[in-house]
C-alpha cells in the first residue's frame, strides 16, 4: 500500500465527550450535533399513567432475516421512467435462485465466550472463531478501477473504488448454498484529516479532493464468495461481476416517488420536476425488502448545507428543526461542499436540502436502475428502515429518526406484497412503498410516577406501558391540521411535533425480529435527557443524563402489524452491570457483559437480539453483543466481538445459514490528533486506519451463536 507511512502506537490519553465519542468522530459524523441546540422544541406530553394491556404471543412463521427474499426470474424491467428519466430502466441480472432460503432454526444458547472489554487496536472475536477482512476503503468495486494510493487519490478512481465509513451492511445470496453473494453497504460520511496526507483545514482542499469526499459517500455493490464450505467469504477479483456498482453523493441520479414528488418544496431551478435528485448523503443503517431491493436512511444531511442564515419565517423554522444553521453561515463541522457545487448553498438553491433526508430504496440486481427517494415515508433524519410483511401481506416498515428528543415511526403499504415469484410480481413490488400510511408513536406509561430519573424500577418490576401509532397522512390526505400531505411528507418532524409524539433518546435502528414477529428499537443515548429546559426521564426514556441507552420492544396488539395500538417494554436498560440503572431482563447482572450505546440490532435463527454499538461510554472499544429473547438464558448478554481503536460498530448482518457474521468496521483510529502520517489506528493493514468490512465465522464449522 504505502511503504512511506510508519506504523504508529494508537493515541491515549484523548479528551472525549461524555457519551464517549471523540470529538472528531462528532466534527465529521454528525456536524457536532451535541454542540448545537436540541431541534425538537415542542412540548409534547404523554397520554398518563396507563394501564397496561396484556397480549398473547403468536405462532411464528419462520423466514430469513430480512423476510424471505423473492428476486423473480426473468427480464422484468423496474418501474417506467418518468420524464426527468429519458432512458429506459435495464433489466434485471437475477441471479438462478428463487427464494432466499428461511434461517437455519438453532438453538436459543449462545455458548461462545464472552470477549472482555478492552482498547484493543485488532478485531478481538471469542475463542474458537475467526475473521478476515472482505473489503476496505479503496479496494476495486468497479472492474477496471485503479490500484489505491493514498498519495495519489483522484476523482476517477474513487468512483469505481470502495467508499469511506461503511455502515450498513446486506448480504444477498447468488445461488441456493449462497457460495456466491452480493454484499451491498453503505457509506455513511468522510474524514478529510484521515484521507488526505498533509490535510490542514476544509478551506485548503483542492476541488478534486472535495469532489472525491463526495464520491466516497453512498453506497456500493461488490460480489463476493464463500471459501469451501467455511463462514469465510473474500472479495471476487476477476471475471465480468456484472453486479459491481459504486452509487454516489456525486454523480447518480435519484428519483423521488410518491405524494410529495413533484411538490413545489421540492423543486429546483436545476431541476424544475422536482423529481431528479443528485446523490444520497450520510446514509446510515438500511434494510432489505421481501422483493431483495435495499432500503438505505439517509440521516445526519444538514452538516452539507450553508446559507440558511438569510433564512426567515416558516423557511426558518423549517431549517432549525431539521438542525441546519440559520444563525452561522460556517457552522462547525461544515463540509463546505458549496466551492464545487452551488446546489449546497441554500441562499441560491433553498429548497435543496428538501431532496435529502429520505428513505432510499436501491436495486442491487439490477445494474444501473435508478435509485429512487420515497417521500410516502417521510422525511427525518432516518437511522433506516425495516420491513416486515403484515398478516394480510402488506409491507410494514419501521423507522428511527436519529436525534435527541425525536419520535418512531411507522409506515405501512397500501398495496400487499405479491409473493409470486414472476416477474410481474417483482414489478409490483417495485412500486409498494411509493403510497401508504405514515404513523409517528406517542406512548402511554403504566408507573409514570415513579419514574425519578435513576433507572430505578417502578414497584411493578418493569418499565413498560401501551401506545398508539398516530396517522399523519392517511388515504393520500393529511391528518395533521394545518399541513398539506405535502408539508407533513416534506417536514415530518413538525407534524410529529403538532400531534403531540413522544420524545425518545436517540431512535436508531428499528427492526422486527422474524421469529417473534416483536420490533425491537435501539435508544442510543441522551445525555440531554432531563438537563435544564429539556424533557426529563419518563418510563420509556427512564434516566436523566441516558450516556449508555436502552432497548425497546414493541409488541403489536394481535399481532396486527398495520394495526394502531400496541404494548412496549424495556428488556435492557445498558451500562455496567454493576450500576443500579443497569436491566437484563431480571438476569443475574455478575454474568453479564457490559454494554453501551446500542446502535444497530439483528437476529440470528433462534431470533436472539444481536446488538452493535456506537461510541461507548465505558471507555472500552466498541462491540458487538447477542442476547436470547427466550428460554433460560433470557437475559444473558455477552460480548461477541469487539472492533479496533477509536471505531464504531456497524452493520451487523448474520447470514441465513447462521455461519458468517459481518461487521462494517467504522471509523477506526478516529482519535483528535490522528492523521494518515500519525494514525491512532492501524488496522487493518498495519499502515493507516481505513475503513472495512469484517467476516467471523467459526473454527469449527458451527453455528455462530454456537
């Protein structure tokens, strides 16, 4: 790679933040959010000290991880092109398999041994298990790319290149044994101080390393295949890899669909449609639809724009509460991505900020469709978005909109999910989430006055209430008084504040568990909670100053899935297991591994809650933990894994056949102080940090929780 880079020791001894972070994790990733005022200044309050309702668990049906996969076979093309899209849609390369096969079913005992906390500068995994590296910043996507250096990095080459801060992570089998996949990821953000040699300030980038910043966001597409019959896959080298793409802020077009495409809000005077958007920014976590497209959340948008400060009235208001400056025009942490592209200037082009903080849906099968944006879904700064199919087949996708103070959310299809496996059906579905209902959460309590900020337990041995999905557009009309469907879609946070939705630490990741059919939401923090003017700790957000977050689980009354009333509960509250305002699930807290600021969640075969985490306030590196949900180990949370210095844990994704567990290692080395001549990390090449993703799998040929 580079001879010309010493290996350095990783830097101690670094001022961080109180929920853990470094500060320039906070500066690159989020535009030092924490440092701005919290955006949700409603007042919302609860429905009251509720009764609880008791619910019956249901018979499971069994399916994969992100619900059973239908490609279709054939040459069904995507959806027609509207007039902003003058070539028509290619067909589908579909791989020769039909149906993604239904997890392994396993046991509910996580046997492996607990990883032990640690500042390790290495992906530490248990006894008894292996990893390698599949892929890493700069490694070829697109056949033909460039070998990577980082003293020569160019435009043309980062566009056919692995991108920079992968997060979420799919992997989708080719054949039935899936000895061949596509791994689909996302690139969340950039680090300047880390890409470029010599880099000083965003000012003293040249236009071709701005450009470059912005090719190595979105996402990419590689093929990949399994190593015999191990858990290990490595990157595809050769051959045609017809599936290999690079998406990008840059250069790829995207397609709004849904009510508020076309909208005034959203039109532009580079694009008078308000239909064709450029690039997708700060995509975060995602999801994977029945139909086998991916669903990518763009989140933390607002650090890319400047000019909101001669912003005035409702345009104002708007701005602030999506977290865009209105006071400065160079806020800290500012991209300054204007000098290459005026569209990010919002004192010319206001609307454009508008165009990003959707729910993007990508077809990996098919080789350069158009990505498209749908606004029926909202829009927020999305964590991502997860799908499960309701009883009568409809597409019911869960979402978290990733700030302190902000709300859940659910969205549920108007057309059902046709199961065929034609290409018909795949067309179809194609079009699912483009009309539906959009629900944000408020909450009930069962012990509201109890609650005193602690973590304390309510006398009734649990914090858990009811609640009720509360409709902001409905049968194409808006619900919220004095919104147009178009306002609500294009400023979902404010209808969530008119009606009265309830204030959460932090949404991230939201999923269903395929086995129980239960969702299941990561709080990751907030250590805002309860400090000064701000809402204090209530039951579903129990501690004041929250710097290790919870778990939430959402039981669906009836296990109506499109239905509006539900029960919650919090079946761990993290942190040291030797504090008091530490939960899990009533087990014996001296078994248990310490946990911090969960991020992403998954499930495994048996339906146990895997867990990863961002920025963890034990001082301890990042990890990834699993926990049964069930059966006598209910409870008993263990350290999987744990990722190198100064990085988050991202994805995770766990393979149908319980053998392969995939982690996008964010972040590595993103320590104050650190640079690519002085790193604070050196994995994974023993050179400079560079972001990658990672494959364990077992030694001994087993099951992963095994």
């Amino acid at each position: 790679m580079t001879d010309q880079i010493r290996r350095q020791l990783p830097i101690v001894g670094v001022a961080k933040v109180p929920h853990g972070r470094d500060r320039m994790t906070c500066l690159y990733r989020c535009g030092n959010a924490c440092d701005h005022p919290v955006p949700n200044v409603s007042d919302n309050d609860y429905f009251g000290d509720m009764v609880q309702t008791e619910v019956t668990r249901r018979g499971v049906m069994r399916v994969g991880a992100a619900g059973a996969v239908a490609l279709g076979l054939g040459g069904a093309g995507v959806l027609s092109a509207s007039p902003a899209f003058a070539a028509a849609e290619p067909a589908p390369a579909l791989p020769p398999v039909g149906e993604v096969t239904a997890m392994t079913e396993q046991t509910t005992n996580l046997t492996f041994k607990a990883v032990a906390p640690n500042r390790v500068d290495a992906l530490v995994v248990p006894n008894g298990y292996d990893h390698s590296v599949v892929i890493r910043w700069g490694d070829p996507v697109v056949p033909g790319a460039k070998r990577f250096d980082v003293h020569n990095q160019t435009l043309e080459a980062q566009l056919k290149q692995f991108g920079y801060n992968n997060d979420f992570v799919a992997v989708l089998p080719l054949d039935k044994k899936a000895t061949r996949a596509l791994l689909v990821c996302n690139h969340e953000y950039t680090n300047e101080d880390l890409m470029f040699p010599n880099f000083v300030s965003q000012d003293a980038l040249t236009a071709e390393q701005i450009k470059i910043a912005m090719a190595a966001h979105g996402m990419s597409v590689v093929e990949i295949e399994r190593v015999g019959k191990t858990g290990q896959y490595v990157l595809v080298d050769s051959g045609s890899r017809p599936y290999n793409r690079r998406v990008t802020a840059l250069t790829t077009h995207f397609k709004l669909t849904g009510p508020a495409a076309g909208s005034d809000l959203l039109k532009t005077a580079a694009d008078p449609t308000g239909a064709d958007v450029i690039g997708t920014l700060n995509n975060c976590a995602g999801g994977v639809t029945p139909w086998g497209t991916i669903l990518s959340g763009e989140e933390n948008f607002n650090q890319y724009f400047v000019g909101a400060e001669t912003s005035t009235g409702d345009a104002k208001t708007r701005f602030n509460r999506y977290g865009i400056d209105t006071v400065n025009r160079y806020p800290s942490g500012s991209r300054k991505w204007e000098r290459v592209d005026e569209r990010f200037d919002l004192s010319k082009n206001p609307n454009e900020a508008n165009r990003f903080g959707w729910i993007v849906e990508f077809d990996p099968f098919t080789p350069g469709s158009t990505p498209r944006k749908h606004t029926a879904m909202g829009r927020v700064k999305h964590e991502g978005a997860n799908i499960i199919k309701s009883k009568d087949a409809k597409a019911v996708a869960y979402m978290g909109d990733d700030e302190r103070f902000d709300y859940l959310y659910k969205f549920v299809s108007d057309k059902k999910v046709d199961g065929r496996n034609t290409p018909e059906a795949r067309k179809h579905n194609l079009t699912v989430l483009e009309s539906g209902t959009l629900y944000v959460a408020k909450l009930g309590y069962t012990s509201a006055s109890e609650i005193d900020g602690t973590g304390k337990l309510p006398t009734d041995g649990a914090f858990n209430g009811t609640g009720t999905w509360i409709p902001l557009v409905k049968g194409g009309k808006s619900m919220v008084e004095g919104m147009t469907v178009d306002e609500v879609l294009v400023f979902t946070r404010l209808a969530g504040d008119k009606v009265g939705a309830t204030k959460m630490d932090r949404p991230e990741d939201v999923e269903p568990n395929p086995v129980n059919r239960k969702i299941y939401v990561a709080l990751t923090n907030n250590t805002n909670r309860g400090v000064g003017t701000n809402a204090a700790a209530d039951e579903a957000n129990p501690r004041n100053g929250n710097k290790h977050g919870h778990i939430l689980e959402i039981t669906e009354d009836n296990d109506d899935h499109t239905g509006t009333t539900f029960t919650w509960q919090i079946p761990i509250v993290c942190g040291d297991p030797t504090d008091p305002a530490t939960y899990f699930m009533g087990y014996d807290k001296t078994k248990v591994s310490p946990i911090s600021c969960p991020d992403n969640v998954a499930f495994d075969g048996a339906g146990n809650l895997w867990i990863s985490t961002d920025g963890n306030a034990l001082q301890s590196n990042d990890g990834l933990f699993a926990v049964p949900l069930e059966g006598p180990e209910k409870g008993h949370l263990k350290q999987f894994l744990s990722v190198p210095f100064g990085a988050e844990t991202c994805g995770p994704w766990i393979t149908d056949d319980n053998k392969s567990v995939f982690v996008a290692v964010q972040h590595p080395g993103e320590i104050s102080g650190a640079s690519v001549a002085s790193p604070a990390s050196n994995w994974p090449d023993g050179d400079f940090a560079k972001p990658g993703i990672a494959v364990t799998w077992s030694v001994w040929n087993r099951n992963v929780g095994s």
